[in-house]
C-alpha cells in the first residue's frame, strides 16, 4: 500500500475533525433534548408524589429529628443569613437616602440640622400617605421598592428627631378638628 502523502494526510485529519464535531454536536443536543424532557417529567413526577403523600411529609416533619435537623441548620446558618441581609438593607437604605437628601450624602431634609447619621436617618412620605401605600404595595421593604419604582417623587430624607416631631404636628392637627380649636393637653 503506498504512503499517503503530507497532503492527503491533513485532508484526512480535516474530514475526521468534521465528522467528529458534528457527531460531537449531535451528541450534545441529543443530550440536551433529553435532559430538559426529564427535568419536565421529574417536576411532574415530584408533584404528583407530593399530592399523593402529604400526610407522610406532614408526618415527617412532626418527627423529632427532622426538627432537630432544622435546628441545627437554622443555628448553623442564621448569623451568616443575618449579617448578608442586613448588608444588603443598608447598602439599600444608604442609596434611598443619599438620592433624597438635600445633598450628595445622606442628610436631614430640614434646613440647618446636620444629622448625617444613617442609622439615625429615615425616609419621608412629604404628604404623609405612608399607610395607604403600604396598604397598596403590600408590607415589602420601602427602600427596595424606591429602587424597584426608579425613585419616585414624593419622599424626602429626615432625621427621626423631625420625622416624630412631623408626626406630633399631624395628629395634633388632627385631634383639633375632633376637640374644636384646643386639643387635650395641649
């Protein structure tokens, strides 16, 4: 048999490469294919076990060890849970409140008070509706939903000195209308 020549030998290799790559590519999305077909039925699957069976996962979460197991995996992970969301909130609260204060750093709306604390900072409602968009958005975190909404208008940065001293005035304005012009103790 004659020896192929260099040539030949690297059209050889090419034709190999190709055949490899597509039966490669072949494999893979058949593989693919099949994974997503039995991720749709496990998920099927594992639903309707769960339907079936509920008072045996009901029975075994009664079970001693499995809320003992609990226990350990809570005490386990509940500081390090703790200090990720806590830096998630204030990193949240710091963004809130550098965007309503007066300047670039988180300060008190109200002319001439220089608290520039953070954990002595909140957010405002300016025409005090608070409650009703609680009530409407659902009891999420506030500064969470600024960011969600692109930081709408209508909220402004105080220390809680002033943001109490709001409140005093609203309910004492609110307990004038009931009492007439003097409300009790006041």
């Amino acid at each position: 048999m004659a020896e192929l020549t260099e040539e030949q030998k690297e059209r050889v290799r090419v034709s190999k490469r190709k055949y490899k790559k597509t039966e490669r590519g072949k494999q893979i999305a058949k593989i693919e294919k099949q994974k997503e077909s039995y991720k749709k039925g496990r998920k099927t699957y594992n639903k309707m076990y769960h339907e079936n069976n509920t008072e045996k996962f009901k029975n075994y979460k009664q079970k001693e060890s499995y809320k003992e197991k609990q226990r350990e995996y809570d005490l386990k992970y509940r500081y390090k849970k703790r200090i990720l969301e806590s830096n998630t909130v204030v990193k949240r609260k710091f963004i809130c409140l550098s965007y309503y204060s007066p300047s670039d750093t988180p300060t008190c709306s109200v002319p001439g008070c220089g608290v520039s604390d953070i954990d002595m900072l909140c957010i405002d409602h300016i025409i005090d509706n608070g409650a009703d968009e609680r009530r409407s958005i659902g009891r999420s975190n506030l500064y969470r939903y600024l960011i969600g909404e692109h930081f709408p208008a209508g909220y402004q940065t105080l220390c809680a000195n002033h943001n109490l001293k709001k409140e005093i005035e609203r309910r004492r304005v609110l307990s004038a209308g009931k009492w007439g012009e003097k409300p009790p103790g006041g």
